[in-house]
C-alpha cells in the first residue's frame, strides 16, 4: 500500500466506497494514487507526502458480495486543515477502480487531537470520582496538602532573567543552584528556601553577581545534563560546594529525605576538581572497539548538544529528537537499528531497545543496566575506535 514514516497523524480522513464488480484492496490503492497523480503538483502528490511523513499509511476495509464491493478508506494526515481537506476531495474525485466503475464519498474528517482530549477528560473524570469516592483524608493530611500547596506557590521570578527561586535567596547568606523551576519547587517542599534555578546550561548574568556574595551549592540531576551546566557555572560563577543526585537519576524525582540526603553529603569544589585527573589513566587502558564512520561522525556530531539520532541497518538517519524524547520516540519507530545519542544509557532505555530489534546503543555513558541482552550492544564514546584503526 505504498511505503511511508511512521507519522503522528492530527487528522484521518474517512471515506466510503461501491463499486460495481468485484476487486482487490491493490485496485483500490492504485486507484486512488493513479487517478490523484498529478492533480495539484509534485508537492501534494500522494506518493510525495507519504515520503515526508505527511500523509501515513493508506487503510482499506472491503468485502465482495453479489458482483458488488464496498469498503471504507482511511488515510492519517499531519498536514493542515486545507490541504487534508483538499486530499480528501482528491480522493472523492476517483471514479473507476479496477476494471469497474466506483463511487467514493467522503464520510467524514476526524480531528484525531479532539478524540484524544476527550479521552483523557473522561479519564480523569474516572480518576476524580474513585479519588473521591476512595479517599477520606484526616484534618492532618488535609493540613498537609494545604502546607505544601503554599510552599509549591512560593516559586517566585528573580532578577531580569525571571529565574525561578525561593522566597529566601535575596537574604539568605547562602543558595543553592539547581538546574529547572520543577527543582526549586522540589527543594521548597524539602524546606529549603534560599534555592534558585539556572534554568538551562547558559548561565545567566544574575546568578554570575549573586555567587559573588553568597556561599553556593551546585545541586545538579546525575546526567549528561547535570555535568554540562556544572562544567559551565565553574568557568563564569563562584561555586563553593557540589550535590548531585545518584546516577541517572534527576532532582526533580528526589524526595525531601533524599534531597536533604544529597544536600549532607556535597562536596567542597576543590576536591571535586582534583579528583577528575585520577579517572583519566582508567580509560587509557581500555581497548577501543572499531566502529562504522557513520556512527563515529553521528557521535562526534551529537556531542554536547543533548540530542539523539535513530538509524537504519544502512546507518542512514530515520530521525532526530532531544535525549528526553528517546524512549517515547522510539517505541514509536520501526526498523530501528542503532541508537547514537549524548546522554546515559539506562536499563529502561536498554528494555525498550530489546523490545524493538535495536542493534547498537552508544551514548556518552551506561548507568544502572544490570540486564543486558546478548543482542545488543552498549557502547561509549570512550570505547569506540573507526573501521581500520584498532
């Protein structure tokens, strides 16, 4: 029925179709193709808009009966509303399929983004009447709910940059740094106040002039992430002390006692500077694995930016995404064979590679994979070599 990416389609054009005599769904789609082809130029042409992912895979219900077929059409559309609705009169226009003379009429163009809110709000209409129909809160969990709405409403915009932060970081004699506005209000549920977020791996100005009068505390997600912004505030800021959270792991998921955990447990930055050249002779001994260019080059390319890239058994691009789009993206993706991207290989993203036939995985580091299937193969930045090198 024709080739086309996998597409996340915001409309789906319904049709109906008789005709008289009997044929094969391959009439149907070749039908529709042909006797589009052409109507309005080569950049609305079927065949076009598949290949970009615009218009997905092409559906046919039908049975034959008394020398007669009948069936429905179904066809995913990304574009928008004029041009779907210009396919779908195209696809009206098909007078003859097969041999036999035909009559399509269009049922209807569902809005797929419409359906989908409304499935959502009659679940949660779900969710709330259980919610209410199970729970019987105590005036002291009441009271607690209440505290912690106040602390989450005390986030407030500081400085030019309206960086998210606690009510206390003006007065306060110290600050912690964290990386987002949900890991301030973390940190607020925590009881910690004097917290600000840097919120991207750009410092802004205003956090450079307030590390200049305060003690600082870097709190950071244990990731790729975490040590980029990190890297980043030691060059232009006055850092004091480093926290992080365990490997792979981000503030924003941590609970008060393990906030406060994290917090007890930082380390002054100069002994976390002199520790980085210990690690270094490690990986001068670690025997480099020869690699496809085209993995090296993705790798190379990739490297600081946060992204990921799916390729094909050719080692040809399908697509591109931000680290934090990859797993749901991937299960989404078919024909999937190596996956290159700057951020930590986890046992969730190693499961789901099982599940969908991936090959390779190489990211900039693995943390916490206890499975690891004998079929896929997990590589760093640091253990690849190119073909011919070794």
């Amino acid at each position: 029925m024709g080739s086309s990416q996998p597409i996340t389609p915001k409309y789906v054009v319904k049709a109906a179709f008789e005709v008289d005599g009997v044929v094969e769904k391959s009439d149907v789609i070749g039908a529709i193709f042909g006797q589009t082809e052409g109507l309005f130029g080569p950049d609305l042409d079927l065949h076009a808009l598949q290949k970009t992912g615009r218009i997905g895979r092409i559906e046919i219900q039908m049975e034959s009966k008394q020398d007669e077929t009948r069936g429905s059409i179904l066809i995913p559309s990304s574009l928008d509303k004029p041009i779907t609705a210009l396919t779908a009169a195209a696809v009206e226009s098909v007078d003859r399929i097969g041999p036999c003379s035909a009559r399509v009429t269009l049922t209807t163009i569902e809005d797929v983004r419409v359906t989908k809110r409304e499935s959502i709000i009659t679940r949660a209409q779900g969710i709330l009447q259980k919610w209410v129909i199970e729970s019987t809160p105590t005036i002291e969990q009441l009271t607690t709910k209440v505290s912690e709405a106040i602390k989450a409403s005390e986030i407030v915009s500081y400085g030019p940059e309206k960086l998210s932060a606690g009510p206390d970081v003006a007065s306060s004699k110290s600050i912690i740094i964290v990386e987002g506005r949900a890991d301030v209000g973390v940190l607020l549920r925590s009881g910690l106040n004097n917290v600000i977020a840097c919120e991207g791996t750009k410092v802004p100005e205003t956090l450079k002039k307030l590390t200049k009068t305060k003690e600082v505390t870097a709190f950071l997600d244990g990731d790729r992430g975490g040590d980029l912004i990190l890297k980043g505030l030691l060059q232009v800021a006055k850092v004091d002390y480093v926290a992080r959270a365990p490997n792979g792991v981000e503030v924003e998921t941590l609970t008060p006692k393990q906030v406060l955990q994290a917090l007890n447990e930082k380390t002054p930055v100069k002994k976390t500077r002199s520790r980085r050249p210990k690690r270094a002779p490690a990986r001068k001994k670690q025997r480099l694995i020869t690699t496809p260019q085209p993995i090296i080059a993705a790798a190379s390319k990739l490297k600081g930016t946060l992204e990921a890239v799916l390729l094909d058994e050719k080692y040809e691009a399908i697509t591109q995404m931000p680290v934090s789009d990859l797993c749901s993206k991937l299960q989404e993706t078919e024909g999937v064979h190596t996956i290159v991207f700057d951020g930590v290989i986890t046992q969730r993203l190693v499961d789901i590679s099982g599940d969908k036939g991936v090959k390779r995985i190489l990211g900039d580091r693995i943390s916490g994979v206890v499975k690891r299937p004998v079929d896929i193969q997990l590589l760093t930045v640091s253990d690849i070599t190119k073909e011919g090198t070794a």
